[in-house]
C-alpha cells in the first residue's frame, strides 16, 4: 500500500499549465496491543515518516522503538540547547593560529557546550542548532563576544602583529537577509575594527546560493572583513568559485593533513592545495597540525599558516589572553596584510 501511494503521487501534476513533480516520504507503524491509545500510533508513524526524509525522501520506513528514542533524546537535547544559551551554558574558546615561524597571528574562536551532565561536542550540537533559528542567535553572540574581545585586546596591547580572529559562520545565518547589515551594526557599535575580523565559511553554503553569497561577500569585503574558506577540498570545491569568492584564505582540512605520511594522495592533495592558493594570490593555512613531520612537510612546501596541537589547544578566552599577554608586547599593532595600503 506504501508502495501504490508513492507511485500515485509521483505521477505528474499539471498546476496552471506548468508541470509539477511531487514526491512522498511515508513513515508506517504497526498495531500491537489493542488497548493503545490511536494518538500513540499516529505518533510513531510520524516519528518514521521522518526517518523516512532522513533516508532520501520518497520512500518507506518502519517505526524503529531504537531510532524513535534516538530521536527523542535528539529533541530533549535541543530543548536544553534553547535554555544553554540564556543559561549561560556556552563558552567561547580560542585556538592560536601561528606563521612559519611559529609568531602567533591570529586564532580561530571555537564554540563549546558545557551541559549540567558533561560536555556535549560540537558536532552533535551544531548540527542541532543548524536544524532551527537557534543558530542564528548563537551565531549573533558569538560575533558580538569577538567584537568585544577585540578591542578589548587592541585597547589593551595585547595583539601581535597582523592579528586577525577566525569566527565559525554557519550558512542558515550567513543566507540571514539582514546579517551583513547587523554584522556591520555591531562592528560600528563595539568599535572593532574589522579588519581584525575573518569569516570562516564552508563550500557548501555555496551550491545553492551563490550569487546571494558573493554579493554578500563584496559588502562586508568593503569594509575590511576578511574571508577564509573553511575545510577545504571535502566538499564541492571547484576553481569556477574561488575566482568569483573575494576569499583571504583557504583552509587544508585536518583530514587531509592527518595522514600526510601514510597516504600519497593526501599529500598530493595538499601540495595542490597549497600550489593553488599561491597562484590565487591567497594564504594557506593547514588545519589539525599535531607533529613536527606534519609541520616540516607544509613548511616546506609553501603553507603559510598552522594550527593544531602541536602549537596549542583550544583554550578559555581568559587563558588565551593571558598567552597573548606573555608575547611581546608592541606600541603599535599592524593590521593583517591584507588591510594595508
């Protein structure tokens, strides 16, 4: 029966003249004690319509007791996630970003989750916040904590030279009408200067997208706002898109650096890598560097910047300060490279 009605509705309809293809996802649950309540049975085959959407889309799926209590779980954790923020659950952290001469010049802000039971990662609750609007506010505080580190940090003389920070941002926020227009509000509001400011965005914002995203891309360049893109090379990378981007930077995945001296074609992947952000005139910055042969292999053929274990794990922001605070410091900060001139 699931079958004959995913056929019916796959069948063509003509609205207004246009052709309208249609697809169905349907979830299926079977009675077992007669004496359950037919909302209980309307609530597990919705929960396996969405395993169903979760499979593809248009096809059949049978209540799982396991996956609907992994589902269950899912929804408790994301509720939790409403109240994190407001509770004062999240907590910012920052990994130093270092030059070939390991001289820190910048650091990328990392978002952590300090639940009542435990740690939760971020790739379970990202992905949780990505589902819903609630990215959008947690991506807002973040931006507005950095601006006001910054210039905390500036103010203080505490930034080495061409320090720029790195913030995550992620595409439901990014494809946000109004997020330049509010980035650049709490910019002018905070007093950061952006040219201290670097947007991390990732190759699949920019499928679907990509015209909204270079024009988007172009404003906040205008102002000083930098651009690195994100994991490089795991997505739909193509070179049609890195000559429109006004990109900064390109980040080497940690998957292809990890393991560089087992695998000849994560290395070939990488020298490529590397080649071509020197040919489009961009820096290179190798992600999850955790041992000297990794930084001896990128060092040598070009990478411009490191970060990983090797030079330092993510810290509190008031244990990053205090390791900026020990460098030496300067009257006069420059501003990145790319914000000279």
């Amino acid at each position: 029966m699931a079958g004959r009605i995913l056929t019916a509705i796959a069948r063509s309809f003509l609205l207004k003249g246009r052709d309208c293809p249609l697809s169905a996802s349907v979830g299926v649950a079977l009675f077992r004690y007669l004496d359950e309540p037919p909302e209980r049975f309307l609530q597990r085959a919705e929960s396996a319509m969405y395993q169903a959407k979760s499979a593809g889309r248009n096809t059949v799926r049978f209540f799982d007791p396991a996956l609907a209590a992994a589902l269950t779980e899912r929804a408790v954790l994301r509720d939790d996630l409403r109240r994190a923020l407001a509770e004062g659950q999240l907590r910012l952290y920052c990994q130093p970003q270092l030059d070939a001469a390991r001289r820190v010049v910048g650091g990328e802000l990392l978002l952590r989750w300090r639940h009542p039971r435990g740690e939760v990662l971020p790739e379970v609750f990202i992905p949780l916040a990505e589902e819903s609007d609630l990215i959008v506010a947690i991506g807002q505080w973040v931006i507005a904590a950095a601006c006001r580190n910054l210039v905390h940090w500036d103010q203080a003389g505490l930034l080495p030279p061409g320090f720029a920070l790195a913030v995550n941002v992620s595409p439901r926020q990014f494809r946000q009408a109004a997020f330049a227009a509010d980035l650049e509000a709490t910019l002018r509001q905070s007093g950061c200067d952006p040219c201290r400011f670097l947007l991390e965005i990732t190759e699949g914002m920019l499928i679907h997208t990509m015209d909204e995203t270079v024009t988007t891309m172009q404003r906040l360049k205008a102002l000083g706002i930098g651009f690195a893109l994100d994991d490089f090379g795991t997505g739909y990378s193509s070179l049609a898109y890195l000559q429109r981007l006004p990109l900064d930077q390109l980040k080497i995945d940690r998957s292809f650096v990890r393991n560089l001296s087992e695998n000849p074609n994560d290395a070939v992947i990488v020298e490529t890598i590397i080649v071509m952000g020197r040919q489009l005139r961009l820096q290179v910055l190798a992600e999850g560097v955790e041992t000297e042969a990794q930084y001896a292999f990128l060092n040598a053929r070009g990478c411009n910047q490191f970060q990983g274990y090797l030079f330092g794990p993510p810290l509190p922001l008031a244990e990053f300060e205090r390791q900026l605070a020990a460098l030496t410091p300067l009257a006069a900060t420059p501003l990145p490279d790319r914000c000279q001139g």
